[in-house]
C-alpha cells in the first residue's frame, strides 16, 4: 500500500491530530529525503512501534551554511523513489512541503542550543545546527504528540535534538536508533552516492579508525584522551586520500571531552574523501569507571 502524500503543514496537522483522536500512537521520521537503509530501518522501527508514522522529507536551505551551496544544489531528490521505499518499509504517510510551503515567509525566528553546537560538527559547519534545530522544532510543531526517531549516525545532531526537546518541554518522545552499516563497515549516508570507486574502497578506514579507538578504550591501552584520539587520526592519516577534520573521545551526554578515559564514552570522527566529508561515530566503555 503507497504511503499518503501530503504537501501543506494544515493537512499534516489535521491527519495526525485524527490519528491521536482515535487512540493512536505516531511515529515521526524526519528526513531530507534520498532515502537508503539508514533511514528505513528508522521506519520499520517506527511502524513496530506507533500505529501512524509519518515520513518528513524537506532538504532544509537552512542547515547548508556557507560555502555549502553546492552541496544544496546537488542534494539528490527522487520523490517518487522515496515515497515508493517510505510505504515498503511501512510509513502511513509522506509529507513533502515546498519551501513556500514550509516557510511562507523568510523565517526570522533561530533555535540554538547552546554549548551542544559548538565543537566537533559545530566548528566545522557554523550554523548547520541552528538550521538542523529550527526545521527539527517546526516538524515536532507541526506534529504535535509524537515518538520521533533518529539515526545515531548523526550523534551530535541527536544530542541537539534530545536537548532541544527537553529543554523547550515538547511533548515529544526522541527515539534513537543504531548506525546502519554496509558489510565492509561504512555507515549508510546519502553522501556514499558522490564517492568514486575506488574513494569507495578506502571509506571504510574511517569506521576502522573508530574500532581502533575503541579498541583502545576497551582494553586499557591509554588514560589520556589524547593517546586515543591520535590513534584514530594516524589510522586516517595513514590513507593519503584521507583529510581527516577531527578524531575525538567525548561524554555522551553533553559531548564534552573528558580528562581521563574513563566509564561510557562516545568517539567521533570526520574527514574529507574525495570532497565528500564523511562523519561516523562508535560508543566505547573503559573498564576504569569514571569518577563522580
């Protein structure tokens, strides 16, 4: 059964409001569309757990900051595609908003999160979280009572959104879900599609600079995060073709770094391939716990 499409915010409301009104439970998938498994597992997980789940599909402008209009330019749209994989993998409804829709006027209102935004991802793209939170609480808006669900692929825009959600007491439920890995360890992002062949071959050594840092971590190799991060960034450095951005051991909760490795962590990682920037990241937990 094909997925519903809708296209103005009155209908999205209106749909969902009935399904809430009949006892039923709603699953939101936010998106920018070019669909692959990553964002289909979301929509299974969704469909097992809500009884409505409605697929967003907006490529943000707002998100893209500067030097990035190429790379809005040629964000692949495949509407049709999509829909047809959103309804396989069992969304009851797409909704697709042009930009005049979505923002009638030019929006004048910013959602920032504070000290989440300002590393990692953050430094390397000023901005992108503040479009990342200003289209996220216009959706949640939009959708009123809802599970929503997440990739923890995008950890550091998760954490946002986590914070986001609390901190404005939305009455929202943030779902996370685990990173969706090709066979050879690459995570699946819309990005993979503007690799080479053989910048394919070599993605995978960013996924092995993480286990090594993990492996690291697990086994008591190194107390410094520092030692760790060095680790990841050689087994980067090592491939020619590998601009790495950062390697880092931070704290789940806040993404701070930490002074000693220690309890649960989390370790991100960035780098160019190609001119395609590719992010991923891996939990690790230190057998030392970590101090009150």
């Amino acid at each position: 059964m094909t997925a519903t499409l809708l296209e103005r915010r009155d209908e999205l409301v209106a749909v969902l409001g009935s399904a809430r009104s009949s006892g039923g439970r709603v699953g939101l998938v936010p998106t920018m569309g070019a669909l692959h498994g990553g964002h289909l597992s979301l929509v299974r997980r969704a469909a097992a757990e809500a009884t409505t789940v409605a697929v967003t599909i907006y490529v943000n402008p707002l998100q893209f900051g500067k030097g990035e209009d190429q790379d809005l330019e040629h964000y692949p749209r495949d509407l049709d595609r999509d829909l047809e994989a959103a309804s396989a993998a069992g969304a009851d409804l797409v909704f697709a908003p042009p930009a005049a829709e979505m923002w009638p006027e030019p929006p004048l209102t910013r959602v920032h999160v504070a000290g989440l935004t300002d590393r990692w991802e953050g430094a390397a793209r000023p901005g992108h979280f503040d479009g990342v939170a200003t289209i996220v609480t216009k959706l949640l808006a939009l959708a009123g009572p809802c599970l929503a669900y997440f990739g923890e692929k995008d950890f550091q825009q998760l954490a946002v959104v986590r914070r986001l959600v609390a901190d404005l007491s939305l009455p929202v439920e943030v779902v996370a879900c685990p990173v969706v890995r090709d066979p050879d360890g690459l995570a699946l992002s819309s990005r993979n599609a503007r690799l080479g062949a053989e910048e394919r071959t070599v993605a995978p050594r960013l996924y092995a600079a993480l286990l090594a840092g993990r492996r690291m971590v697990e086994d008591e190799e190194a107390t410094d995060p520092g030692d760790v991060e060095a680790a990841m960034r050689a087994v980067l450095e090592a491939e020619a073709r590998f601009e790495a951005d950062y390697a880092a051991v931070v704290r789940p909760g806040d993404l701070s770094r930490p002074e000693a490795v220690a309890g649960t962590l989390r370790l991100l990682a960035a780098a160019r391939l190609g001119g395609v920037r590719l992010i991923d990241n891996l939990p690790a937990t230190s057998p030392h716990p970590e101090e009150a």
